[in-house]
C-alpha cells in the first residue's frame, strides 16, 4: 500500500451538539463524550499503527482538542498543524445557537429541514452546503492534497459539512448523494490515494 495516506476525522460531540442547537462558527467545547470519543479515535488509529506527518484542523475549539486528543493518543503532541477557517464549520447564520426545535417553531419545519438538507439554499446570514464546499475544496486541493501526494501522512480534524465537501470529492458524490452522507463524531475514515488523487482504498473506523 502506498503511504498516500489521508485520515479524516469530525471532532468529538460537543456541548451544543448535546443541547441539540445549531453551532456553525460558534465555539462551544467537547463534552465528556466527545472527549472519549476524541481519545477513542487516537487509540484506534495507533492500533493501526499509524502515525502522522502533518495535520490540519480548523480555527474551532473542538476540531483543535480533538485533534489534541489524537494526537495524545498517539505520543505525536508535537505535530506540525495548520489551523485554516476553510475547514470551519457551515455558518448557519441566524440560526446559530438556536434550538433545532425552537427554529421549527419559528420558521417551520419543511423551511429548516431545506436549510439543513439541500445542497444550495442557505439560513439567513449562513452558508448553503455548496458555499462551504467552495471554500473548503479549494484548501484542500491547493494546501491538504499535496502533502498526501508527496508521501506526507495528513490527519484531518474538522467538521461535519467541511469534511463532506471533501468526501464529495474523494468518493465522486453527487450533491444528492452527500446530503445522505451522515458523519458520526469522533471516528477516523482512513483513505489511501493513487498518485492521481483518487480513492485506491477506504476504511471506516466505526466501533
């Protein structure tokens, strides 16, 4: 196997995620779970015997303690790490730190559920999915890919919706296909690549 080697993770539960609100670019911590869950990925990839060259995460709190954790796990605390806001989290605008509930109240459910689940149409004040991909892709394909294609084994460790714009890329998804593509928290996908950038293998990590 080539040691094109590209580890994505999203970051362990975090506070808001538990109190079932919108988090966007706001910075709430990991909870306890998260922080096991955090742990818990560090120990899987060190089972699989990895070790990295380089990391990224965004410019958030949990990304950067999970990765933190990570990187603990694994006796890597001195990584070298870019933090970019290109793998922020979507900006859900208005709705963030609202309740998921409370914005169904507010604006109905079939209007939260678009914002949530369609691929172009953003909250007031936030970011549609392909708003996010249009800054997250680029980062990647200009910053994270070539440290992969050089040999450089890139841990990612960011968010939900950023690293899908990177998996709709990886996995050749289409904008109906990544909507469907849940990402738990906390658990490593490793992929390794050709020397064209494509898939050559994917393992999911899931316990």
């Amino acid at each position: 196997m080539s040691d094109r080697l590209l580890v994505l993770v999203r970051h362990g539960q975090s506070e808001w995620n538990l109190k079932n609100l919108f988090t966007g670019w706001k910075d709430p911590d990991l909870t306890e779970l998260g922080v096991k869950e955090a742990n818990d990925a560090g120990r899987k990839l060190k089972q699989k015997g990895l070790q990295f060259d380089v990391a990224f995460t965004s410019v958030l709190t949990r990304a950067q303690h999970t990765l933190d954790l990570i990187l603990d796990q694994l006796g890597q605390t001195g990584l070298p790490t870019e933090r970019n806001l290109a793998l922020n989290e979507r900006d859900y605008g208005d709705l963030s730190g609202l309740n998921k509930d409370d914005a169904r109240k507010k604006w109905g459910e079939d209007q939260v559920l678009i914002w949530r689940r369609s691929y172009d149409v953003s909250p007031p004040g936030g970011e549609s999915l392909k708003d996010t991909l249009a800054r997250a892709l680029p980062y990647y394909v200009q910053e994270i890919l070539p440290c992969v294609l050089r040999g450089q084994r890139t841990l990612v460790a960011a968010h939900g919706n950023s690293l899908r714009a990177l998996i709709m890329v990886l996995e050749k998804l289409s904008p109906e296909g990544i909507l469907k593509r849940e990402l738990a928290t906390g658990v490593p996908i490793i992929y390794h690549l050709n020397a064209d950038s494509t898939v050559a293998s994917k393992l999911d990590l899931a316990a």
